[in-house]
C-alpha cells in the first residue's frame, strides 16, 4: 500500500489514476511515500523520512527545497505544458486589459448605478476618460519560449501582433512550434528597446530574480505595457513602481498582487487566476498524478 498526502485541493480527475485498493490518499498522512501539492510553500517543513517523491499539480517548482530535495534523493515532478492553454488565455485578455482600461470602464459604469435614465447620457460624456490603443499593429516582445510563451507568440500574431521573442536559456531556433513569423531577438536588450507590450515567461530563479529592474527599465521605449503572469519576483516592485510614477510604464498587469502594487491606477493585479481552469487543473493533476504512480510502482521518472 502506497500512501500519498494532498497538501492542496487537487482535481479529483487525477486522483481517480490511484486504484484505492494499492493506494491510501489523504490530507492528514503521518510518513507518506508521496506528497502531492499545488501552490502550498513547503521550504519550512521538516521532509517525512520515508517521503521519496513530491508531484506539483503546476509548472513552477518555486514552492520546493528543490537542493533539499535532491540532498534527500526525493524525486520532484512538475507539470510543464500542462496548464500553458490557460495562461495564454488570460494573457491574451491582459494585453487588451492593459491597453483598453476595460477594468477601469467596468467600474465606472457600475458607479453610475443610482442615476436612474440619466445612465446613458452619463456614458456618453463620461466614456472618452477610457481611451486606449489598438493592439494591431504593436509590437509585443516575448520573454521566454517555453510552452506558454510559445503559445502566446503564435497567438499574438493572429491578433495582429508584430511578435519578438527571446529565451534566456534556449535557443530561439529550438523553441517548439514557434511560428516562422515571430522575429528573433538578438538579446534581451535588442527586444525590450524594440517592445511596445512585453511579456515575461521565463521560471523564478537565481538568474532570473528581479530581472525586469531599473536597469532593463531604463532600456524600454517610453509607455511600454508589462504583462507578469509568470512569478512576482521577476520584476522589481520598487522600479517598477517609479517607472509607472515618471510615465516610462503606461500599464503593468501582474498575476502575482502584493501590498505594494496595489491601488495604482495603472497597475491591474489579478489574483494569480493564470492556472485556474477547471480543464487546466484537470491536466495538471492528471499529468502529476500519472508520473507520480509510474514512479512509485514502476521506479520511472517522467516529467511530460
Ligand atoms: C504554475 O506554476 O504553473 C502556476 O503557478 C499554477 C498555479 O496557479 O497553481
């Protein structure tokens, strides 16, 4: 009998894959074999010593002591690709979120509440304050060509889109199904000086921390828009906020709210919705809860 503890809420889709009668899974195990988890911040907890795999239902590891981890000799499994359709979504609405101050008109318009049949004359005095650019015809810079940036880049030029991008890690030419029309950065300097809407995709890490900053601020064209639906560290919230404050930043849409950021006008905090589809959960869960079972019944270690 494997035991396996949920540390979050997962997709019972995925632990369907678990026949019950070779598995025990609950969220209270004392020494589970596995863990299985979303979002929950395990730095803190002391490992169960017969643990020997953790799955995250998500692609970020962020949340694991990956070198402890790996210290342990626990396998950590993740979900690349498996919720990338979601992201891309939400990061499609974002870019028309940041250019036509939609959030702010919907506001507006429900304030107007109260004032009887007088509501459409108000719109149509009050509407020319919610002004904002087409995205046809813009140039969107891509940071980060794996599964959600790939998508994203090819998606954006159905819209229209003039389409940069640029990974720090790979190359270009090896991103997977990348259209032909998306041009190819020479650097990260060359697509933040050529962008009129960046996007960041790119995992949380050591080299990747703070990335957007002052430095890579002041680099960007004069009203750029900044769309973060990767992880909250990659942007420096201190710049950031003075490059919205002397007009460098038109808008910054970020996944990942923080006090700081929030009741800024020109900053559209969503509350990390990125992942959360109930197709995207299912996948996740089922694509964490087949590598997990593989691995525990057969030693296999698959991160696809
Ligand atoms: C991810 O890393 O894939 C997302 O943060 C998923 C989530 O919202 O749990």
């Amino acid at each position: 009998m494997f035991t396996i503890q949920t540390l979050d809420k997962i997709s019972a889709k995925g632990l369907e894959l678990f026949p019950r009668d070779q598995y025990e899974i609950a969220t209270e195990i004392s020494n589970p074999d596995a863990i299985i988890l979303r979002s929950t911040k395990i730095h803190d907890m002391e490992l169960p010593p017969k643990l020997k795999a953790i799955a995250r239902a998500g692609a970020g590891v962020n949340n694991i002591p990956i070198d402890k981890c790996t210290k342990k000799g626990i396998v950590v499994f993740n979900t690349p690709g498996a919720n990338a359709n979601a992201v891309k979504e939400l990061v499609l609405a974002a870019l028309l979120l940041a250019s036509r101050k939609i959030h702010d008109g919907i506001s507006w318009a429900q304030s107007l509440k109260g004032n009887g049949d007088q509501v459409p004359a108000l719109v149509e005095k009050g509407k020319s304050q919610f002004k904002g650019p087409e995205i046809k015809g813009k140039t969107l810079g891509v940071i980060g060509l794996g599964a959600i940036g790939v998508m994203v880049a090819n998606d954006a030029l159905a819209l229209g889109m003039n389409v940069i991008g640029y990974d720090p890690f790979i190359s270009i030419n090896s991103a997977w199904e990348l259209s032909s029309n998306v041009a190819k950065a020479s650097s990260l300097d060359h697509l933040l000086s050529v962008s009129d809407y960046i996007t960041i995709h790119v995992p949380f890490n050591e080299n990747t921390n703070g990335m957007i900053n002052k430095n890579t601020l002041k680099i960007m064209k004069k009203g750029v828009r900044i769309l973060n639906f990767a992880r909250g560290g990659l942007v420096d919230n201190k710049d950031i906020l003075e490059a919205i404050e002397n007009g460098k930043v038109a808008c910054y849409v970020t996944d990942f709210p923080e006090e700081e950021l929030l009741g800024n006008e020109r900053i559209i905090a969503i509350p990390h919705l990125g992942a959360s589809t109930p197709e995207s959960e299912e996948n996740c869960a089922l694509m964490a809860a087949s590598q997990l079972r593989e691995f525990l019944e057969k030693g296999n270690v698959r991160n696809s």
